[in-house]
C-alpha cells in the first residue's frame, strides 16, 4: 500500500478536532442543566465567559457575575427541603462555524421550579444559545431564552402573556440542517499526532455514540417494563443503586426493576421515564460515565392516580470482548416525587436533597487535543486513513441526524411546510399523521398545506414536537441511518380549558417516532423516512393529568384526517397490517390511552439480540412499497441488533465471566 498524501491526515485530524468541538459545546449545555438540578449555580456559571450575556424574555444580564447571582437566586430551590429545579434542555440543532471557534445551538426547554414552601412554577420556550471556545475551553458566551408558555403545578400552563406565539427565527435554514460541521476554510494545520492516536481519538467517538444509544435504549425497555431486555444489558456482576436500595449481579438487577411493577403495562397504566441532557465520557480504561436527567410520566387510571418524578441518572459501562458495552452500574436518585393533583409546591410525596458531587462535569472535552504542531515522524498508509475517515463519516452521521431530527420539530411547530418538506431526501417519505405517506418533497408540502393550512406568523394554540433520546444506528459506510426518537409533547394554548375535550391543548402527552430513518444526500443529511406513533399518554384537562382521561364511548370514532380527500397520500396507513393496527388511520379497532397502544422497536437488544414482541427493522411502508426502501435506492440498510462499527454481530455467547463471545 502507497502512503497517503500528507494533507490527508491532516484534513482528517482537522475533522476529528472539529467533531469534538462540536460535541464539547452540547456537553456543556447538558452539564449546565445536570449542575442547576443539583442547586451548584456557581458551578454553572463557570460554564459562562467572562463578558457572557444572558437574554431571557425581558431580562438582560451581562458578565459571569450577574449571571451567577441570578442563576443562584434560581436554582438554590434545588437545595431547599422539598425544593426543585429540574431544567429540561434538548432536541438540539447545532452547528460549528467554518473557523471552528464558534458554535450556535437551539434546543427546547422546560423548567420545573418549587420552593417547598408553597410556590412553583413552570416556565416552556426556546433557546437560541452561542459557545466560544476561549483559551482552550468551549463557553458559553450568549443565552437567549424565548419564553413560549408558563404556569404553576395546580393549574398547568398557557401561552405567555395570554397572546398567539410568535415564529422565532432560526440560526439554521432546511438545507443546512444536516450539516453540524460548515465547510471549514483555510489549510488544515499539522496534527502533531501519529495515525494511531488519530484512531484512538475516533475510536472514543465511535464507542459514545454506542454507549449514548446504549443508555437511551434502556430508557425505552424502562417505558414498556421490558424486564427481559433490561436485564440483557447490564454485566453479570453489576450494582443498582435505586436511592438507597442497591441490587447486585443479573438476579438483582431483576429485582430491582420488577419492584418498579410486573413485566408489561396493564390497562390505563403509564410509567414513561423520557431521559434528558445526557453526557457520555469515555475513559482511558475501557470504562465510560453517562449521567442525564429522567422525568417520571407515572399513572394508574384505575385507581386514578398520577405522579410527576424528577431524577437523577447516573451509568457506569465496560466494553466486552468485541467491543459492545454492558452497563456496569447504575445509580438512580429521585430527588423529588409528586401527586399530580397536589403538586410539588410543598415538596412532594418524598423530597430528598441531591447529592451535588453526583455529577459529570464537561472536562472529558474542554480542551479538544488536536491542535496546530509537528507532523507525525512517519507517513500514514492510505488504507489506514481511508478506513479511518469512513469511522469518522459514522460519528458526523450521528450529529447530522440528531440535527435533522430536531430540525423537523422545529419546522413543524413552526408552520414552515416548505422548509419542513425540504428537509427529505429526494425520494423520502413522511407520513401525514392518521392518514399515510406522501413520497417526495413536493408531495409531502402538499400534505402539510391540505392538512394545517398554510404558513402562519403567530399560533394560538401549538403542540410541540420534542424529538428527544436518540437511538441512532448508523450504517458500516456511514450513509444511512435508522432512528429512532421519543414524542415528548407539550401542548399550549391562550385558554386551554376552552380547547375541545379530545384534543386538549394543554398538559404533555407523549408518543414515539419508531422507524424513522435518514441519508446522506448531496453532502448533507436528510431524513429518508418518519413516522409517528402515538398518543400512548395523554391528557383531556390539566387537573386529572394523565389518569383523568376516560376511554373514548363505542362508536364515537374520531374524524378522519382531511388529507385523505384533500390530497390523498401514495400509501394508506389503513393498508399498512399489522404494523398500524391499533393507531389512528389504521386497520383494525382503534387503541387510545388509557388502553395500551402498541410499541415497536426498529432494533433488537443492543447487547443479547433478543427480539422485541413488536419488530419492524426497516421502514413502515415498506412492506406494501418495496420500491420506498433505502437500499433499492443505493442504500445500505443500517444494523438492526448488536453491532460492531456498523456491521451487525450475528454469532454472541455470554461466557461464564460475562464477556461478549462473538
């Protein structure tokens, strides 16, 4: 083999450098939601530069130290008895600038805040934040809030000021969604590095994506009290902690999970545990940390109770023999846990003070390593970059396709169909909600027109689409991507009680975009499919919450989507069996919360392979519409079970030590 062209390792060390920034900058934002759930503002305001500013709504602060004292005057709820503040950060597009020095981000955000004393509150909107990287460290250095809805823990929320919400402009455009990394400009410097320590830094990439799905897929397994499945990720002698309760070794793990409620859900019981803000770090050793924040969505129809829990998540993780990881503790503090009619204003059921040393701070990534110096002594060989820079290609994949997800939310609740449309591939396709796929750009605006009418500059009333907990499973050539994403829906509007009983626009209900999946396309990423299932929690007043809502009487059908006769689209979900059975716009009998609704997975276990009762690995049309399939379309299909750099393990043995055998 020739040795490669010495500006090829340099590009390469360059893209690599650019990533890590990249994801610094999202660390940080994380980290400063983990630091204020645990009351450490001062801590969080070091995430700030000096001359940071802050907007939020009305308010101006300018400098680190007025920043402080704010976020101290905020976030020291955390740490009264009974107090919370819990700040949801997530769906995030975010890009780094052409220079490599600059990074802007937009993220949705929901705050929980209660003094214990009495008062609560809950503040919803938007974040339009930019990160600087100063002497070696990614900062923070302007956070612009745009409050959307607020409200307290009795009587829900509503649009701010009682007014229509405006459309808030973005710091990104449909064709540039995909594209975290902007075209950097200049000469790529020396990397000061050999290829083996390039490998080692893109290795550590690799494993965080697959510890990130790792963790948000035991999310999922959470949801569903998939115990099976839960137990299949975590090694052999591995700790649970539940507050102060600790389990060892695979039987405890069971245990520790079956305290929670016997496998599966039962009619009219809800135990979603949607995770946020989570930070990944791989250590020198084999290990890695995740540490995110879990909202507890918990109900029982039956009994007609429902809780709000607040949490903490801590995951300590080791890489088997082959390299696919297991969960080697785990670690869960509910710092506060609350009826949903009473409320956390008085601290709750059980509040605990949080531990504040129980964090992960963003220094795995403050100081990106590559930088400008001497070349390697000896020449790279082209085989060696080459393969280097297709696991490379696998990383940037997971960051464009988290771009793009939470782009289409954006678009959505926005109204702007056209830029929505334009986010899909070429021969993409969507699917118009209780109603089909329309495939292509053009067909997919003209769905949204015949269904939500055109683009408007404010809304009264408006569901948002959180795309949120990513599982991303992306191809050995990094070029396709299957997805899978949480519904996490808030509902706003200026009188929500007014809003019909049916479909309420207050409160949060939840669903799922299973099978969604995306492509590389002319240099940025697109999504190929989406579909959405849902609602598998939902509310019809604020009051009752999620245990309020009675089953729908016989024979009272809800209305048919008017795409169907306005512009019918190329695939009915009504001729997609048995995969929409069950949902709205499908075939058979209808099932609404508080029945049950079907889950589906696009993945096997990530770890034993085991398969989900409800399988379906490659898009949902694509059974009744081969020719909608990536792969008939130069494509290759992404892994759907245990994997190894793209490729999926088909042989795998746990041995008596718990390792992987493959």
């Amino acid at each position: 083999m020739s040795a490669s062209a010495p500006g090829d390792i340099r590009v390469l060390a360059r893209d690599v450098a650019r990533l890590e920034s990249l994801r610094c900058a999202k660390d940080v934002q994380r980290t400063y939601a983990q630091l204020l759930q645990l009351g450490r503002a001062e801590d969080a305001a070091a995430l700030f530069s000096a001359d940071a500013s802050v907007h939020w709504g009305d308010l101006t602060l300018n400098g680190r130290d007025e920043i402080r004292d704010w976020l101290a005057g905020r976030a020291g709820r955390a740490v009264q008895p009974g107090g919370l503040y819990t700040e949801l950060i997530d769906a995030p597009v975010v890009h780094l600038s052409p220079h490599g020095d600059t990074v802007f981000g937009r993220w949705s955000a929901l705050v929980f805040l209660g003094d214990g004393a009495g008062a609560a509150a809950v503040e919803g909107g938007l974040y339009e934040n930019r990160y600087d990287r100063r002497d070696g460290r990614w900062l923070i250095t302007s956070m612009t809030f745009h409050p959307q809805y607020a409200g307290d823990d009795v009587n829900g929320w509503a649009n701010v000021n009682g007014a229509a919400l405006p459309v808030i402009p973005t710091h990104f455009g449909a064709y540039d969604a995909g594209t975290p990394l902007m075209k950097p400009v200049g000469d790529a410097p020396d990397p000061g590095m050999s290829v083996g320590e390039l490998a080692a830094h893109i290795g550590r990439l690799n494993d965080e994506d697959a510890v990130r799905n790792l963790v948000h897929a035991y999310g999922y397994y959470l949801d569903r009290r998939m115990w099976g499945d839960v137990v299949d990720l975590f090694t052999v002698d591995a700790a649970i902690r539940f507050d102060d309760e600790v389990f060892h070794g695979s039987e405890g793990a069971r245990r520790a999970h079956e305290a929670r409620g016997p496998e599966g859900l039962g009619w009219g019981e809800a135990a979603e545990h949607p995770l946020f803000d989570v930070t990944v770090e791989i250590a020198d050793d084999g290990t890695a940390r995740a540490r995110g924040i879990q909202l507890g969505i918990l109900a029982d129809v039956r009994t007609g109770t429902a809780c709000w829990e607040f949490a903490t998540v801590r995951a300590r993780l080791v890489a088997g023999t082959g390299g696919l990881w297991r969960i080697a503790g785990l670690d869960v503090d509910v710092l506060l846990r609350a009826d949903h009619r009473e409320g956390w204003a008085g601290g709750g059921i059980r509040a605990r003070r949080p531990d504040p040393t129980r964090v992960i701070e963003p220094h795995g990534r403050s100081q990106p390593p590559i930088a400008a110096g001497a070349a390697g002594e000896t020449a790279p060989d082209a085989g060696d970059t080459a393969d280097l820079a297709r696991r490379l290609r696998r990383c940037v994949a997971y960051d464009g396709v988290e771009n793009v997800s939470g782009a289409y939310g954006f678009f959505l609740d926005d109204f702007r169909w056209a830029d929505m449309a334009a986010l899909f591939a070429a021969k993409g396709h969507k699917q118009s909600a209780f109603a089909g796929y329309a495939i292509g750009p053009e067909a997919i605006l003209g769905t949204a027109i015949a269904c939500y009418g055109t683009t408007r500059a404010s809304r009264p009333v408006l569901s948002f689409h959180w795309r949120t907990q990513p599982v991303i499973h992306v191809s050995h050539d990094g070029r396709s991507a299957n997805l899978r994403t949480r519904l996490f829906q808030p509902r706003t509007a200026i009188h929500p009680d007014d809003t019909p009983r049916d479909f309420y626009m207050g409160g949060l209900h939840t669903g799922m975009y299973p099978n969604d999946q995306a492509v590389l396309e002319d240099g940025t990423w697109r999504l190929w499919s989406l579909a959405v299932d849902e609602h598998y929690v939902a509310m019809q007043n604020w009051r009752e919450g999620w245990a309020g809502v009675s089953p729908r009487p016989e024979g009272d059908a809800p209305r048919p989507s008017p795409v169907l006769t306005a512009y019918p689209p190329e695939i009915l979900l009504r001729d997609i069996a048995p995969r929409e059975e069950g949902f709205r716009g499908g075939p058979g009998r209808l099932v609404e919360w508080p029945e049950i609704l079907p889950m589906w997975f696009h993945y096997r276990n990530p770890v034993s392979g085991r398969v989900p009762e409800r399988f379906w690995p490659d898009c949902v049309p694509c059974e009744v519409a081969p020719h909608a399939r990536m792969t008939a379309h130069g494509y290759q299909r992404p892994p759907d079970g245990p994997e190894i750099d793209g490729r999926e393990v088909h042989r795998y043995v746990r041995d008596m030590d718990g390792q992987d055998t493959i």
